[in-house]
C-alpha cells in the first residue's frame, strides 16, 4: 500500500512538472501564420514622412508639415485594402481640427459623425462614390503637453 502511494505522489509530481513545463513554454508569443495579402509595415526610424507613408493611403490626405509616424501599416485582406496611421503634431488643435474637418468635408462622407473640441476630434463616415470607409480618432497627449496624437483607419468598402 505504501508503495502505490509513493508511486501516485511521485506521478502526480512529474505530471506537475510536465504542465508547468508546457505552460512555460506557451507564455511566449505565439507564432502567427504570415498573411497571404501584401503588407507594408514601418516604423517611426524610417525616413521622410513620404516614406512613412502608408502604401494604400490615399495620396490626397494631408500631413501636417511637422508629423511624427509613430505607426504606419498597409495590407490587403480579402481582395481590400486598409490602412492604419499613427502620427503627431505639435500643430494647435484649432489648425488641426480645421484641416481634417475640411478634407473630410470634401471626401462627401455618408453617414458620417463627428465630434470636434478643444482637446479631441473623432470623424467617421463612409464616401460610397470612392468605396470607403474613414475613422480619425485623436486629442491632446496629457502625458506631452503641446502634442496631438491621431488615428486613422482608412478601408475599401
């Protein structure tokens, strides 16, 4: 009888130690499959904001002349292509908020919403005569004072 008992102590021990293994050895990241469609990926140590950015954004969105790319990514999911910008300014709010409100404007965008302010802007909508689809969401950076920080999704419809 003392002997199953050592034998079931020493089994439980060992099949601990196997999980614990296998679970560290899961913590880290997972390798993910590469996507078929083409993807463009840069980040802020590129050169010249033109090279920064993205691949499929269109060529007439605006820049202001001091951005910073944080990030800057491009792909094609499903035959459509998408677009994500981080960047940031030290352009004032009102310079910034008249700038993409008045591009937005001229984009004609369906269903659009927008909330302007003094500290944030978000615009979205959807301009069904190109087949796209436009999301800004930006503000202030309390952690920097004087810097806006914006994101922008840009996707075919």
């Amino acid at each position: 009888m003392k002997i199953s008992r050592l034998m079931y102590l020493l089994l439980s021990i060992l099949v601990l130690i196997g999980l614990s293994a296998c679970q560290s050895s899961k913590s880290g990241p997972a390798q993910q499959p590469p996507d078929t469609g083409a993807v463009q990926n840069m980040t802020a140590e590129a050169q010249g904001h033109d090279e920064q950015r993205p691949e499929y954004l269109p060529a007439d969105f605006p820049l202001p002349d001091d951005v910073k790319i944080s990030t800057s990514h491009s792909e094609i999911k499903d035959g459509k292509k998408s677009v994500l910008l981080i960047f940031s300014t030290e352009e004032d709010m009102a310079t910034i908020t008249k700038l993409y409100k008045d591009y937005f404007k001229s984009q004609n965008l369906d269903d659009s919403g927008q909330t302007i302010g003094d500290k944030n802007i978000i615009i979205q909508g959807d301009n069904p005569d190109k087949n796209e689809s436009w999301s800004m969401i930006g503000g202030r950076l309390s952690s920097n004072e004087g810097v806006i920080e914006l994101n922008v999704t840009w996707t075919e419809l």
